[in-house]
C-alpha cells in the first residue's frame, strides 16, 4: 500500500487522549501495550508519534530519563503501511534530542530495528534473557532462607529506591512511583534485622504477567521472591533476565520458564553501561531498560 508523505501530518509528543490510538498501533504489530503500561510511561517520560491529517498515529517513540545521566528508549513502533519513509528514525531522534547531548541512552533493540540504531551511533553491550512460562511450577526448596517477604508499604519507597539505584545503576524514583501504582503485587524482602535488601513487582498485562524489577542478594532470594509472585497466577508469565544470571535461569527453568528471544541491549553516548550490583535478576520491561 503505498501512503503519500502529504498524508503525515508534523512529528508531535502524544498524550493521554492518544493512548487508544497508541494501543492500535502496538496491536497492528503484535505487540501488547495496553493503558496502563502507556500511562506509566507518560507518568514517567515522553511519547512522540507521527499523526495522519486523520489524526491516526503511526508511529511512536518513548524516551524515560533517570536522572540528568541516563535515559532508556522504547515503544518504537512504526505502522506497517508507513514504513521505508524514515519515521522510526525521525521520532527516535525527536526522543533524543529532548535530553542532553550527554546523557547516556539505552534501549533493547528488535533484531529490524537494530541496524537503524547502530546508524544513529547505538553500540551492543551486553543483552537480556526472554522467558516466558504457561504453566508455574512452584517451587520451594528456598523457604528456609532466613528473610521475610511481604507486601510492600509507603515508608518503605526510599530503601527500595536506594536498592534499586544501586542494582540498577541510576535512581528512578519517578518511574519506580508509578511502576508501584501500576503493581498487582509488589513485594519487599527483608533481612532478619529488619533491612530491606531486595523487592520485587508484578504487572498485569493483556497477556503476561509480568514479573519485574527484581532485586535480591543472591539467586536464591530472587528465585524465592518469584515464586511469592508467580504462585496462584492463572496465566501465562514473562520475565526479562540480564546476563550473568545462569543460576537464577537454572532455576526458573525448572519452574516452567522457556526462553524465547537473547534481544541486545545497545547505548550512545557511552563506552559502557552504568556500574551495577549485580542484584537485579529481573527488569521492568524492555522500554524501562
């Protein structure tokens, strides 16, 4: 189908009145952002998306900051009947030239959009595990670790926000207030005496749900924190692993969890991505970094 440039109207930031046209859009690809995954990432950063004289979207970027140091970009979508005309370049750029021409910027890239970035100064430096689960296999051979976890209270926002900064790489404290809200569940794991040392969240999805960030000590308390998740979900699972984690993986797998896809992790502006803990067993999701 071929679509005249005339039919595009100017570049434009998208807001909440365009989430159902942003939802199309995901649709039209196969993808699953539905309001409240939108919501949260408006509450967090920007959307920009190119719009028909009709007003339909078609395209869309997000970018998130952390920080004034670091950004992540996602939900770079294209309609199919749009594409070869630039558009996933032109509002990529948009999302980068709204932070400093400093700011480190990260994205996991689709194996069609990875030559794109590579062309507009994005590197490969590392990459996340995939796995999604039809039927969880509860495991409980971590129930006698010597931690508690429960559900997560108000007074517990900034120990959580100092782990996660800390296994992450950057404090996120907006994104990480409005990932809470959009939580089915979220969890804290605390230490005998009383410290919080690890969280973890839940999200439902149109066809996941979604388990991530997860932060813990070690394999074990991660592996226990999934399970206080995952158990008595009816329903299919997803969890995004980054490298370094093959304990964790070995366990997960034997809960039910099948990888499906190794997409790469790719940034500007840096030779490296920002120091971690290694305690984060689990990201938000592939737009959060």
């Amino acid at each position: 189908m071929s679509v005249s440039e005339r039919t595009i109207t100017n570049l434009v930031r998208l807001e909440e009145w365009d989430i159902p046209g942003l939802i199309a859009l995901s649709v039209s690809i196969g993808w699953d952002y539905d309001k409240d995954e939108i919501n949260t990432v408006m509450s967090s950063g920007k959307v920009y998306g190119h719009k028909t004289k009709e007003g339909k979207i078609v395209s869309s970027a997000a970018i998130i900051p952390y920080g004034s140091s670091l950004a992540s970009i996602g939900m770079v979508i294209v309609h199919q009947d749009y594409r070869g005309k630039g558009l996933g370049r032109k509002v990529t750029q948009k999302c980068l030239d709204s932070v400093s021409g400093d700011t480190m910027v990260m994205l996991i890239a689709t194996d069609e959009g990875k030559s794109m970035y590579e062309s507009m100064g994005f590197s490969s430096k590392d990459s996340v595990h995939k796995y999604l689960c039809d039927n969880y296999l509860s495991m409980k051979s971590n129930d006698a670790l010597n931690v508690e976890i429960i559900s997560m209270r108000k007074e517990d926002l900034s120990q959580v926000v100092k782990i996660d900064k800390d296994a992450f790489g950057e404090e996120r404290r907006t994104f990480l207030i409005n990932r809470i809200n959009q939580a089915k569940e979220s969890l804290v794991i605390k230490s005998p005496d009383g410290n919080i040392i690890g969280y973890g969240l839940s999200i439902l999805g149109p066809i996941n749900l979604i388990l991530g960030p997860i932060v813990a000590p070690d394999h074990h308390t991660a592996s226990l924190l999934i399970d206080k998740l995952a158990n008595n979900h009816q329903g299919k699972l997803r969890i995004d692993i980054p490298l370094g984690n093959e304990d964790f993986i070995f366990h997960i797998k034997k809960c039910g969890f099948v990888k499906v896809s190794q997409p790469p992790i790719m940034i500007k502006n840096s030779k490296q991505l920002p120091q971690r803990n290694k305690a984060l067993y689990g990201i938000a999701a592939q737009i959060s970094g």
